[in-house]
C-alpha cells in the first residue's frame, strides 16, 4: 500500500513527514547522511514497500493532532 508523506526540513541528520513524524529514508534506504551524501525530499514522498519516490500526490499519511 502507497502512504504520501509531506517531507519537512530536515533536523541535524534526519528528515520526517512534517504530518506524521514518520523518518523518511532516501533511495539507498538510509535515513540520515550515507557515504554517497544527503538525499533530502522536497515536497511529497510516496513510501512503498518496494522504496521510496518523490511524488505531486497530496498527503495521505494520518496528520498528527
């Protein structure tokens, strides 16, 4: 199943859904600096078992209350 995150800024070495907090990994599977260096979302994420791709697809994470 597709779950849409909305990628926040980053903090220190880490990024997250700015809605759910959910740690969003790069296309190497990492969530914070990998030798290769930093892959920081921008926008919407579609996180799929299979990766993770950037996307124009609204949210469709639970927001946090």
């Amino acid at each position: 199943m597709t779950v849409i995150h909305l990628a926040a800024a980053p903090d220190g070495l880490v990024q997250c859904c700015a809605r759910c907090g959910l740690v969003l990994l790069d296309l190497q599977h990492h969530k914070f600096v990998a030798p290769h260096g930093p892959h920081w979302w921008a926008g919407c994420v579609a996180v799929e078992p299979g990766g993770s791709t950037a996307t124009s697809e609204a949210p469709t994470c639970a927001a946090i209350a």
